[in-house]
C-alpha cells in the first residue's frame, strides 16, 4: 500500500545549526507535500508545503526540496533556535479533497542550547 | 492559514459512557475532515474521513459502531466515542481541507481522551 518513510526518527543538533529531515514517498500520484510541526500536546501545524511543479521553495529559515524522480523530499531548517524543537511530519497526498494524506512517522528534533 | 476549532481539548470520562468530540472550520467550509488518532510519541493514524452529508469512511480496521461521526454541515464535524473503555483513551485530532481542491489540510489542536 501508499507509505511515507521519515528519517531520522530522532534528531539532536546545536543552536545555529542546520537541520534535515528526509521522506520518500511510494505513491507516483501524489502531487502535493506538506510538513508540520507538533508541539506537546497539540495539534499538528503546517509549517510549509510543495507542489510537484515546484522543485524548491523556501520561506525564511525553512526550506523543502522535492525530487519527483527519485520520490523523495526533504525539510531543511537553518539557524536552528531552541523553540524549533518539536515532532515533525512529512506527508504526501493528491490534490483532492477527499483524498487522505498518508503521513511519516515522525522525527523528534532536539535543539540544543 | 485557516483555523480548526476543536473542542473539548481535555475530557476524562468513566468506562462505559460516551464522549464526542466537536471540530468546526472557523474561517472557512470544509466538505471534507479527517479524524485521527495518535498514541504517545507515535504518528497519525487515520480513524475516518467525514463527509458533508453523507456517511463517514471509515479505516480498515475502525470499528464504526464504536467511534461514531457525524458531518451535519460544512463547519461541523463530530466523532462520538460510544461505551468507552480504558484502551480507547488517547488522543484525537481532527483536520479539515481548506477547499474541495486545494492541498492544505489545517488540524485542529487535538482532544485528549481519558477513560477511567
């Protein structure tokens, strides 16, 4: 069936430092990726997204790539600050409205002061 | 972006009642929600997908009759947990796509569930 592979599923890095969270996704159909940011206790907040028409795309310290060919996407955080620590979920989906999206597992990031 | 009432966000109940749980679109009408569900340090697990008017679709493996929803209008979407029990507290999160064909799919901030 559809799936999401999230790696790491833990990440520690130092303040000032970057951050890369990787995802493939094993549906050729999905068009659309986003990425959220869980807090404890909360719920899921979308922190950037891409479309399949888009190989990059950026958003101050927040960046996502996309590789259609090789089914994979990326998060990249730069000039980690402690507050970025959090749970972070990619997902793949298609562009319907009742289509589901099929979600990572998840990557616990750690931001050290 | 566009908000996602849910609603309560904490609830302990005794073992054999039911709970539900609301999730309103604010600022916006959703034909479709999602309910999820997600044990401790794991992920999102897709409980059912609600649809305006008509009846819930349901996960493999989601028993129907135990976790009712009910998607009466474009801003409302409920999920009742009937006769709850003990392994049925955790917590749930409901979402809602901004537009029949847009991507972005907004969560509510979630409902924990204990069930004494």
């Amino acid at each position: 069936g559809e799936n999401v592979e999230q790696h790491p599923s833990t990440l520690s890095v130092q303040e000032g430092d970057s951050a890369v969270i990787k995802c493939t996704y094993s549906d050729s159909a999905s068009n659309y990726f986003p990425w959220y940011k869980q807090e404890l206790g909360k719920g899921p907040q979308l922190i950037i997204d891409i479309r399949s028409n888009v190989g990059e795309k950026k958003d101050q310290r927040i960046a996502v790539t996309l590789n259609k060919t090789a089914k994979h996407f990326s998060l990249h955080i730069t000039e980690t600050q402690p507050e970025d620590s959090a749970v972070y979920f990619c997902a793949a989906s298609r562009s319907s409205g009742t289509y589901k999206y099929i979600f990572g597992t998840g990557t616990r990031l750690k931001v050290l002061a | 972006g566009a908000v996602v009432s849910q609603h309560p966000s904490r609830v302990i109940c005794k073992s054999g009642t039911s709970v539900k749980i609301e999730c309103r679109s604010l600022d916006f009408q959703a034909t479709t929600m999602f309910w999820y569900r997600q044990f401790p340090k794991k992920s999102l697990m897709l409980m059912a997908t609600s649809n305006e008017g008509s009846k819930a679709t349901y996960e493999q493996g989601v028993e129907k009759d135990k976790f009712l929803i009910n998607h009466a209008s474009l801003t409302l979407s409920t999920l009742t947990v009937t006769s709850a029990h003990p392994e049925d507290s955790s917590f749930y999160i409901c979402s809602a796509r901004a537009g029949l064909y847009s991507g972005e799919l907004f969560f509510g901030e979630g409902s924990r569930l204990t069930v004494l």
